[in-house]
C-alpha cells in the first residue's frame, strides 16, 4: 500500500479514475465497504485514501456524478 495521504503523490487523472471505478461498483450493487475494498486491492491504496478520494471527488462533482 502507498503511504502517502490520498490527494499527495496521485494525480488527479488516476484519482479521477479511483472515483469512477467505486461510483461504478456501487452503481452494479456493490455495497459502499465492498467498493472500497475493491479500490484498495485494485489500485494499492490504504481505505482511508480511497476516502478522501471519494470526498474530493464529490466536492468536486466528478463524473460519473
């Protein structure tokens, strides 16, 4: 896992990307800790990374908002 905070050292293409794959997972019924799951496995990210990736990305209303 990468050890640093969600929003140093990813770019925001890739962070885009993160937000996208866990809104598609919940959109195909993954519960909301499943899809975290799911982003911390596939893109070697700690939990709480992929939450604050999911805060930007709703402060930010990326798509697929």
């Amino acid at each position: 896992m990468r050890e640093v905070g969600a929003q140093e050292g990813i770019p925001e293409a890739l962070r885009k990307e993160i937000f996208g794959a866990v809104v598609l997972a919940q959109d195909l019924q993954m519960t909301v800790p499943e899809s975290r799951r799911m982003a911390c496995e596939r893109f070697g990210l700690a939990e709480e990374q992929v939450r604050e990736i999911e805060r930007e990305g709703i402060r930010g209303k990326w798509p697929p908002l």
